[in-house]
C-alpha cells in the first residue's frame, strides 16, 4: 500500500514524485515508457518555454530550478536550452534520491472506484495484471486518463471540438552550425546566432527574410506542402555540437487527438513530411549539405487533448483579467499560444492596463482537482481550465508547477484524511513559497 501513486512520469508526473517522497510519503511513478520526461524527453520537447514574468528571480517550481542546475553543470542546458536525452538522466536520477519508487512499461487500465474514492487501481505490463493501492493518487498523463476511468468529467477540443495541432519532432546530425550562423547573419537575422543557442523560425518577427523566401519557393514548387510551411522551427541543443531539435512538422488540427487511432494517422504523416523538410534543409540551408536524420521523437508531440472539469473552472478571463488567487500554485506571463486550431477569439485579447510588475497571471491549486472524485489531483496540460487558457498553462515550468503542488497537497491529505477539495490550498502555496526560499 503506497502512499500515493502517480499516473504518468512525464513533465509533471516525475517532479510530483519527487515532491511527495519529499514530504516522506510512500511513492510510486508508473509510466508506460523506458524512461521519465514525457514530452520532454520522448517527444524531444526543447527548449523550455520562459514564463516571462516580470520578476525574472521569481521561482515558482525549486524542483525545475533543481532540474536546470543539473543539466547545466554538465553542460547540458543553456539558459532554457536543454538536450532531451540527457534530461533522461536527471530526472530519473532525482526520483530514484528522493526515495520514490518507479515501475517503467507499465499501462494503468483501470481503477476500483467506491463512493467517489479511488481504491486501488489495475496495471498491465509484462508480469501480467495486477493490482496495487494508495491513499491518494495524481493523475499525470496527459490525457486525464486515470481521471477518467475514475469517472471524472472531461472536456476537449475548443470550436468545434477540433484539438490543438500536434508536432511530431525530429532531430539532425552533422550540421555545420558555423555555417548555419554565418548564413543567418548574412541574411540578417538579428539575434540567436552563436552556439549553442542558433534558432531559424518562419513564424517569428526578424527570422531571415532569404529563409523565407526559400520556404515560399519550395510550397511553390511542391516540394513542401502549406502544412508543412506554416511552422518550420529549430534550436540547436546544448551538449550536442552538430545536432538541430525541429520543432516540427505539425500534423494538423482535428479532433480525439488523443486516439490511437488518430494518433497513427498522425505519425505516418509526420514521418512523411519529416523526410521531405529534411530534404529542403539539405538543399536550401547552409550548414546542412551533410546533414541527416538523427532521431525521430517516438512520442507524438501534443499540445492539447482531454482537460479535467474541476472545482474552479479556469478560464481565459481569468488570465485577460490577471486574476489573483489565495491558493495560487503558479504564476506566468506566457502568451495565448493555440496551434493550428480555429479561435473564436477576435482579433487581439485586451488586457486591463496595469503596471509592468503586475502585468502576469495566477493559477489555483482548486483546478486541479476533478469534480465528484475525493483523492485524485490531475496535472499537466490535462489540468482544469478552459480551451484558450490550456494554450498558456500548458509549457513545461506551468506543468512542472502543478506537479510539485501536487506532491506538497497529497502530504498534507495524507496526514489529515481528508478530501483534497477540503484542504486549504493557501497551505500548498506557502509550502511551496517556503521550498523556493530555501534555495
């Protein structure tokens, strides 16, 4: 009998585990891959995005700041920078010190639910079924998976119903990012240029016309689809001299992207355009003459699926309107970031006038709890709120956030056997503020 069980040892699911070990609870992390990080690692999610706040020394998660001191000493991450594979490392080596327990290639399939209390849940890997308990649980999936075989509520999909667009990423290898660099400079790109932060984006204001313009001539000439074009970006990675993480392609926007079967659509797609931008790249890019194919992300990139109806409904208000909340878990000034799916919202937000230090918005710890299940938190992109605030909660410090609040909140339950609805968040936001002082 643990403690607490995680569902998913992704971006959220690996830090709650070593959150709540932590607090000396009885953890375990079970996830289907070989490895932790998720999207980060198997979708080769990099670099983080920033939660451009105001206050740059403000620490919202100490255990992503942990994170990036350890990738950094080994020269594995540059500011925000970081190289998937060796996140791999980092994550699981933090986990297996903070006394949690992990159980890799692992499926949950089931829960035994009884008056709107997870009782135990169903497992199947290679031992077969079985079936193992906890106090409390946190769902860290990414598609609210052991929320809803609990019974919990889900939405998805905003207009329509129509999800975010997927990427499926890839790498090269053997890149000449000397090369690329003088070309980016001639062509007057302004700014990431040196190693090992080189970035080429078609959608970003003062990305290199000449790369623009190749693009353009290439959908012309049919050697690259409209779909294909509308983003094209890279980074280089810390750590892997000669190596390029695309952020691309994406695979369109349509609904259940959380389907498999919907999701193999996706990764033959992917996989098809991944050879042709490879191709454009070696002919049009200088630095990538003898460039090749080095990896591709064996986990779909999604940005959005199912999302939990929780206990406060968090809304795109809440962000235009920057909300303040006594039990806020998180702060961030990241934009409204919806890919490839259709917007009801006009034109641009209209944010309030306020003053520069204010200018960010709060997420409470009430949205992660699913209505109608009394011990099970759900965190991650998967979390309570709506369509258009998901676009902005969904980046890795937002989810890794949630995930440390969770530990902190499945500690407290734990030692009062209540509700997760009944505790006081205002608790884990102190908890948490005490945990960034430390540092």
């Amino acid at each position: 009998m643990y403690d607490v069980i995680i569902a998913g040892g992704g971006t959220a699911g690996a830090v709650a585990a070593v959150s709540a070990a932590r607090e000396g609870l009885k953890t375990l992390v079970i996830e289907r891959m070989s490895a932790l990080g998720g999207t980060q690692t198997f979708s080769m999610v990099t670099p983080f995005m920033e939660h451009c706040l105001p206050n740059e020394n403000f620490v919202n998660s100490s255990i992503s700041e942990e994170i990036l001191y350890e990738l950094k000493k080994n020269g594995h991450c540059k500011w925000l920078w970081f190289d998937p594979e060796y996140m791999k490392f980092v994550l699981e080596k933090m986990v297996i010190e903070s006394g949690a327990e992990i159980l890799y290639d692992t499926d949950v399939i089931d829960a035994d639910v009884e008056d709107g209390k997870i009782k135990s849940i169903k497992i199947y890997n290679s031992d077969g079924i079985s079936e193992i308990g906890a106090k409390v649980f946190i769902d860290c999936t990414g598609n609210a998976d052991l929320a809803k075989m609990s019974g919990a509520e889900v939405m998805s999909g905003g207009p329509g119903g129509i999800n975010q667009s997927s990427s499926l990423r890839f790498e090269m290898a053997n890149v000449d990012l000397g090369r690329m660099s003088e070309y980016l400079k001639s062509a007057g790109q302004p700014d990431w240029l040196e190693e090992p932060m080189l970035q080429i984006c078609n959608v970003n204001p003062g990305c290199a016309e000449d790369f623009l313009e190749r693009v353009k001539r290439a959908v012309e000439e049919e050697r690259l689809t409209s779909v294909e074009a509308s983003h094209i970006q890279m980074f280089s990675v810390p750590g892997r001299p000669g190596a390029v993480n695309f952020n691309c392609p994406e695979t369109g926007a349509e609904k259940n992207t959380s389907s498999a079967a919907v999701k193999t659509r996706k990764y033959i797609k992917g996989r098809r355009s991944i050879m042709r931008i490879a191709e454009f790249m070696k002919k049009e890019v200088p630095g990538f003459e003898n460039a090749y194919i080095s990896l591709i992300a064996p986990m779909l990139g999604i940005r959005e699926s199912e999302r939990i109806k929780a206990e406060y409904e968090y809304t795109i208000q809440d962000i235009v309107l920057r909300r303040r909340f006594d039990d806020a878990i998180l702060r961030s000034a990241y934009p409204v970031d919806v890919h490839g799916a259709a917007s009801e919202l006009e034109g641009e937000l209209e944010y309030p006038e306020c003053v520069p230090e204010e200018r960010y918005f709060e997420y409470p710890y009430r949205a992660l709890i699913p209505i109608n299940i009394k011990n099970i938190l759900v965190c991650g992109r998967c979390s309570g709120c709506d369509f258009y605030s998901q676009s902005a909660l969904r980046i890795q410090l937002s989810c890794q956030a949630m995930g440390e609040a969770a530990g902190i909140a499945a500690k407290i339950v734990s030692d009062c056997g209540k509700r997760f609805s009944d505790i006081d968040g205002v608790k884990v936001r102190e908890r948490m503020r005490k945990r960034g002082s430390d540092l």
